[in-house]
C-alpha cells in the first residue's frame, strides 16, 4: 500500500519523538511491503517563526491532500517564550485547534491502558493498580467552549469575559455513534460524562445519548457526573470502557487518566472526521523542559502511529505488530527516564525508537 501522511514534527520534544515514530512505520514498511510518503510540514511555533503565522491555509490545503496527519506536540514554555507575547489567536495552540476544525476532526481517541509491566509507574494504591485497567476516552474535539464565541470587555465598568457553550444534537449524535462502535469492538459498555445536573448542554447530550444507546442493545450504557467521573479515574479506573465526554472535560479527565497510565508519554491519541482521515498524536504535549535532550518517551507517538495503520489505513495486522513490540521491549526491561525506576538503566528516545523497530 501506498501511504500519504503529513509530517508536522512540530515544536519541543515534536521532532525527536517524530523521528523515531517514522523509523517504525518504515520498519512497518520493510516487512510488509508498504511505502510511507512523508511531507513536512510546519505547525505551532516553528510556523510563527517562519511565516508569523501558527498554520498557514497553504499547510492546511496540503494536508487535506494527504491520507493521514501524523503530529508531534506544539508550544514552548508559556512564561518565558515569545510566543506567548503573541495575542491568542496567533499563538501555537491556535494552530492546532484551526487544524482540528479546518479538518472536521470531530472524535479524539485517547486510549488509557496500564501495562502490566508499568504497574510500578502508576501513583495510584498497589490494590488498584493490581486490576489494571483499559479505557478509551472519546473526547468531542471542535465544539463546546473551546469554539465559542468568546469576548472580554467592560460592562458597567467592570471588566468581564465570556466564553459560550454550545452544542447541537447533530454535533452529539455523530461523536456518540462512534463511541458505541468503539465500544462494540472493545468490550461493550459506554460511561457518557457530563454536568446534566448544572448544564443544558448536558442534559441535550444525555437524551441525544440515549437515543443513540437504543441502538445498541447490547452495549451497556450508563450516565456519571463529572466530578464524580473524575474521582472514579483514581478510586476505580478498572469500571471504564469508553468514556464518552465533551470537549472540556475531556481535555481535563484524558490527561487525569493519562497520569494514572505511569507516564503521559505513554499515551498515544487519533483525532477523526467522518472519512478515514485522521491526525495522530502523543496526547503529552511539547515538554520544552526536557527538548533536544534525546531523553523523551516516543512511545506515545509511535503507538499513534499504530492508530493511524488501524484507524485510516485498515492495517491491523500491522498495527498489532508495533503494539507487540512496544510490549515487547517493555517486557525486555527497556525504560526512558520517565518509566524507569529508580537505579532501572535507561535508554535514550532514539535508542527506544530503535529497539521498538527492530521488534515489529
Ligand atoms: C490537548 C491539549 C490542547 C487542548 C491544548 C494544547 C490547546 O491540552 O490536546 O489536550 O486543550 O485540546
Ligand atoms: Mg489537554
């Protein structure tokens, strides 16, 4: 198969850990006999650098050419980069969400799986840990306050902002069907997260839910506030399925149960439109603390590699060889600074790069 992907290495640790999810695609690529064309192309603050912008309609029109986006992270250090003198809307984060609404990528995928060999890496009790758990978290990704209207000005002068809210049931319905497929692969059961009890919004997307859930008789379906939701992440993570959210409290719980995970640089992530298109990406963000260092985790980003082989390419067999591999050398005792325990040997991110290559 012949397979076109954006490359947007991006910002911070974006580029190493790019580079040593190409080298596995291409490993990929060897053995099974596929051919992976890259294109470059810029996004967050190294676009601000070169074109002032933090993604360009050119970058866009070029990747809506392509099969897949395969992303690393975007954004430095909000207290000290320049970038961050910039107004908000020229900002690196606002590139990413111009590309996730420019590409309609509605459904973010954010698996949470605690591997056994991590168990140590997970700061919950050793009791719960012990279970294990394996969730997916479906985050809808271009609507609710994120892409509200949005103003600050004086009122009676009083300065006062405003961020909106708002869902319509089309916008619910399509991210709640994806949910229920999912869960129809996995095993069956849909947590839908929400504040029905305070928000319109919410009670809109619990009877849209409802609805959906209708159609899925043997999915188990059931509602759970999101306070609440957030104190199950660390009391019970071993009762979630697919957890089904908004935009918001998606954001919020996929990087609660990230944490819980060892490592955030675990934790790879598909965002979805309605075609196969998608755009993968490490859910960990740029970490310009630890940049150009060679010491970050790339196993985050090459298991979003797998996705995008699963989600937008159909190549299970080839998505289940990275996943295996990347078991494999967790099995092997391999560990970037982040996973290690005290006194465990580390490898470097390209040494990981490498060492989950060879193995697929
Ligand atoms: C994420 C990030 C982004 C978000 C930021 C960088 C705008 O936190 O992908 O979770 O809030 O969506
Ligand atoms: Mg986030």
């Amino acid at each position: 198969m012949n397979c076109n992907i954006a490359v947007i290495k991006g910002d911070g640790i974006g580029p190493e850990v790019v580079t040593e999810a190409m080298k596995v695609l291409d490993a990929v690529g060897k053995k099974y006999g596929h051919t992976f064309n890259y294109e470059q192309l810029l996004m967050g603050g190294c676009s601000i650098d070169k074109y002032g912008e933090p993604l360009t309609d050119e970058t866009v029109a070029i990747a809506k050419t392509k099969d897949a986006v395969l992303l690393g992270s975007i954004g430095g250090n909000t207290q000290t980069s320049p970038w961050y003198k910039l107004p908000p809307n020229k900002r690196p984060e606002a590139g990413l969400l111009k590309i996730r609404k420019e590409l309609g990528l509605f459904a973010n995928l954010r698996p949470a799986y605690l591997y056994p060999e991590l168990k140590e890496a997970c700061p919950l009790k050793e009791s719960v840990a012990e279970r294990g758990f394996d969730m997916m978290i479906m985050r809808e990704l271009t609507g609710g306050l994120y892409f509200g209207d949005r103003y600050t000005k004086e009122v009676d002068g009083v300065m006062t902002a405003v961020d909106t809210l708002t869902y319509n049931e089309n916008e619910i319905r399509r991210i709640a069907v994806k949910g229920f497929d999912i869960a129809m692969k996995r095993r069956k059961k849909v947590t839908l997260v929400d504040k029905a009890n305070v928000l319109d919004s919410s009670r809109l997307w619990r009877k849209v839910t409802e609805e959906v859930a209708k159609d899925y008789p043997e999915v188990t379906y059931e509602t759970m506030l999101v306070d609440n939701a957030a104190m199950q992440l660390v009391k019970d993570p071993a009762q979630f399925d697919v957890m089904l959210t908004e935009n918001m409290f998606g954001d919020i719980l996929s990087d609660e149960a990230s944490m819980i995970t060892g490592s955030i640089g675990m934790l790879s992530s598909a965002s979805l439109n309605e075609t196969k298109f998608g755009l993968y990406e490490p859910s960990g963000g740029s970490a310009p603390d630890i940049a150009g260092q060679n010491i970050a985790n790339p196993i985050a980003t090459i298991l979003s590699a797998a996705m995008m082989l699963k989600f937008t390419f159909d190549l299970d067999k080839e998505a289940d060889a990275i996943e295996n591999a990347v078991k494999k050398v967790l099995e092997e005792g391999y560990r970037t600074i982040d996973i290690a325990k005290p006194g465990e040997p580390q490898v470097k991110c390209d040494e990981m790069g490498t060492l989950i290559a060879e193995r697929v």
